[in-house]
C-alpha cells in the first residue's frame, strides 16, 4: 500500500469545470511534488513544495494552481482545463535534504478533460 | 543537452535473468534511480546509486559507472509480476529535479 494518498482516483471534468485533486502523505516528508504523466512517457515535474513554500514552478499555465495547507497536504486546483491537459496526475513526496531521498508517488489521479 | 537513454522494450522469460541498461549525458551528478511502474499504476522505488558499483535488494540489483555515464538493473529469476516499465532517472544536482528516461517496458513470458 502507497504511503502517499491521492483523491480522487478518477476524475472527468469539462472546460469550464473547478475541480481539486488532494494529496495526503503521514510520512513527515517536508518536500512534496506534482507531475504530470501521459500515456508511455515518463513524469513530467509540475511543481515542487519544501517547508509548505512553493520553491519549483516549471513554467505550469496558471489554470493549474497548486496549494499547500500544511506539511502534510498538497492540493492541485483545476480551472478551464483543456482536453490535452487529460493526464495521469501523480504526487510524490521526500525527504527535506536527503540527496539519496526517494520519491514515494501517490496512485495518482486519472484526469479526463472533455 | 540532457539526456537519458533506455531500451524502449525488452522481453525475457520467467525465471532468467535480464539487464536493463540505462546511460546519461547530464551537467552534473547527484544520483541515479531506478523506478518500477506497472500500467496504469505510480511508480515504486527500486534502488539508488550514487557510488561507482553495485547495490544488492533480493532480486535487484543496481549497478553505476560514474566515469562511463552508465547505469543497469539487473533482475533475477523473473517472475510474471515484474512486466512492468522500468523508469532510469537521474538527480543533477542538490535541488529535487530529475531527469527521466523514457522507461524501459519488460515483457515476461512463461
């Protein structure tokens, strides 16, 4: 069982839609990461959370909008999506520091933009 | 450029041994990982290496050579349970970014 839980497993929405995807992790893990998957690619780094502040953005249009309410939640806000946005959407988390720190994934969120 | 190179698909048969090769061209060095991801599932931690030479998990291992870029998993007496996409995965520096390949896809057959 993934110690990183993601709701909610599947999600389809349309263009107009304000959805949220959550992340929860009991780990005491102080970095926390969004990625975006498509189908047969590998993950693609969307934001990166350390101590509860937002250190990466990597260029994400601003219908996405991440938050991070305490250390041990991270949520990714949804808003006019669009259909090529449709992705499994994965979070991840690790230790603060710890250079030979994992990444532990959540079982993501599969994301239908129609 | 950064770059990570896998074999795109390999098949082996239950119970043999298969090495799964993986070689980088990146500015900087801080790690390398190997991640398991069954379809339609996230990826799980397999090994990391960081020093030249070999790290044993059971019926993983993990091999690195920092001076030639290059990187293998080694997986031994398959099972059916390991087809699955095997993800090389490179830390470059003290930050949390890493560099992904594109994933290996290992198909076992009986």
């Amino acid at each position: 069982d993934t110690e990183v839980t993601q709701t909610p497993k599947h999600l389809v929405m349309g263009m107009t839609n304000k959805k949220s995807l959550k992340c929860e992790q009991h780990m005491g893990h102080r970095a926390m990461y969004w990625y975006k998957q498509k189908a047969k690619k590998p993950p693609e780094l969307m934001f990166v959370y350390s101590y509860e502040k937002l250190s990466i953005n990597e260029s994400v249009p601003s219908r996405f909008s991440p938050e991070c309410p305490n250390s041990s939640l991270l949520n990714l806000h949804l808003h006019a999506l669009q259909p090529e946005d449709s992705a499994l959407y994965l979070c991840a988390s690790s230790q603060e520091g710890g250079h030979n720190s994992p990444l532990h994934f959540g079982n993501g969120t599969r994301l239908t933009v129609t | 450029g950064q770059n990570i190179d896998q074999p795109t698909e390999m098949t082996a048969t239950e119970g043999a041994i298969v090495q799964i090769n993986c070689t980088y061209q990146t500015s900087g060095f801080n790690g390398l990982f190997w991640y398991q991801q069954h379809a339609g599932e996230a990826p799980t931690f397999l090994s990391y290496n960081v020093l030249d030479g070999l790290e044993e998990k059971g019926r993983f291992s993990s091999f690195l050579s920092r001076s030639k870029g290059y990187s293998y998993l080694l997986l031994k007496e398959l099972q059916m349970k390991d087809s699955a996409s095997y993800l090389c995965a490179v830390r470059r520096d003290s930050n949390y970014q890493l560099i992904w390949g594109a994933g290996t896809k290992l198909i076992i057959k009986p």
